[in-house]
C-alpha cells in the first residue's frame, strides 16, 4: 500500500465522527485529559487528524456563554487552525488546510483555513441537526476535532518530529499519538511538557 492510501486509511476511518463525535455517541472514548493525534507522512506532506474534549483546550464543554468564554473559543480555534500540529525540528511545515470542528453544547462549528496566502474563514453550520442540538443536555460532553494538510519541505523521518499540543494545553496530562509512513506504522504516548515524537518509537 503507498503512503498516500496508507494516509487515506486513517484519515477516512477518523473523519468518519468529524464533527458528531461525544461521549452518547462513542462510550468510553471521552476522557479528559486524554487526546488523540493521527498522522501519516507521504513524502513532504503530512495528514492529521487531532481529536481531543473540549475541556482539554477550553476549560468547559458547554455552548461559550460570556464574553471571555467567547473569546477563548475563537482564539483556540484560530490557534489550531494556523499551527502545525506537527513539526520538524527546524520547524519547517506550514499548513496548506485546516479545519477545526467542535461543539459547544449546541450547534456544530467548522472552521475551516485555507492558506494560500490569504487566511479565509468561514464559519458553517449544519442546520438539518438544530433542532437535536438544541434539545441536548448542555452538560454533555464535546470533543474538538482537528485536520490539517501540511508540507514539510526537506522532511527527514528519521528525525524526531514535534508537536506544540501538550505544551500549549496543559490539561492534556496524555497524548496518544499514531503515525505510518512509507517504512511502517508506530505508536506513542506523550505526557504534559513532552513535545518529541520519534518515528522509530515502538
């Protein structure tokens, strides 16, 4: 299988929740302080998929009520959507897209960022599942879900590679990651302040 079909598969088997993922939905799955992150590498590009609970990155999982909490949403939103949420060591990706999509006890949000030297957002919503959104338990759970395209020119794989997740968010006590590239697949576990993730890690 080439990388790129090896990306496909992780990528379609993850989006598969985009967006309606919650802890009614996937029992078990939500954790706070436990997070996600795909990534498969072909040549200089790499896919991802990064899937966290809200209160990892925003400190509450309800729809923003105040000000503050507002502010809060569309910062860290922004922030995931212009970061690479992997890199080299000489922190040479960029993103080609982004889309960070969450709900705040309500409606859905996508954000989606396409960069090509003009930073768009656009701000859509599903309003075929208002009504059911609308209906739910503002105390039930919700998970922000992120996927990036980036390029990487110069990606060397057998350097450790780095992601800024568990230093920017310090609820994230446990960062599962996954990767597969053209010389296999592999799996790690980073704690809060770890931030190397070497692909030749069992």
């Amino acid at each position: 299988m080439t990388p790129s079909k090896l990306s496909g598969a992780i990528l379609a088997a993850t989006l598969l929740t985009v967006g309606s993922v919650s802890a009614s939905d996937n029992p078990g799955a939500h954790q706070h302080g436990h997070a996600e992150l795909q990534f498969a590498i072909d040549q200089n590009q790499i896919d991802l998929v990064f899937t966290s609970p809200a209160y990892n990155l925003l400190g509450f999982e309800h729809r923003a009520r105040s000000e503050d909490q507002k502010t809060l949403v569309n910062e860290t939103t922004h922030w995931l959507g212009e970061t690479p949420l992997v890199n080299t060591p000489e922190a040479g990706c960029t993103v080609v897209s982004a889309q960070v999509h969450h709900q705040a006890g309500g409606d859905d949000h996508e954000d989606e960022h396409e960069h090509e030297h003009e930073h768009e957002h656009e701000h859509e919503h599903e309003h075929e599942h208002e009504h059911e959104h609308d209906h739910k338990d503002e105390s039930s759970h919700s998970d922000i879900e992120v996927t990036q395209t980036l390029t990487c020119p110069n990606l060397n794989v057998s350097d450790a590679l780095s992601t800024p997740l568990t230093e920017r968010f310090p609820e994230i006590e446990h960062l599962n990651v996954e990767w597969v590239w053209s010389g296999g697949q592999g799996s790690g576990r980073l704690n809060h302040g770890e931030t190397s993730v070497s692909l030749g890690a069992e």
